[in-house]
C-alpha cells in the first residue's frame, strides 16, 4: 500500500474520523451512481442552503444522475 492511502488513518479526532468517513461515503455514493464525485458535490453543496432538509433526498447523487440523463 502506497502512503497517501494510508492518510486517512490519521484524522486527528473522532470528530475528524466522523467527517472524513461522511465524505468518503459520499464519494463512493457518487461514484457507484457512475457520476463524477466532484461534479456532484459542487452541484450539492452549491444549493444546500435554500434547499430543505425534508428534501435532502432530492439531492442524492441517483437524483443527480437521473436528472443529467
């Protein structure tokens, strides 16, 4: 295993280790939808603001996907 792939065992915290693995589930999310993570997360966090948490479904990466087909 090279180096860099072993970064993420060094958070820092619990709360480190918490938001790392959030986001690495969001990425694989992303990817397994086949779109591309970094694409999806600007368009998600780009709107999350006004957007309602009841709602956050709409803004899953298979919503994504679906609407960019």
């Amino acid at each position: 295993m090279t180096p860099y792939r072993e970064n993420w065992l060094f958070a820092g915290s619990a709360g480190g280790g918490k938001a790392a693995a959030i986001a690495f589930t969001l990425i694989e999310t992303a990817k397994l939808n086949g779109i591309d993570p970094q694409a999806w997360l600007t368009y998600a966090l780009g709107r999350i603001a006004e957007h309602k948490i009841t709602r956050i479904d709409e803004r899953m990466p298979r919503r994504y996907a679906a609407a960019a087909e």
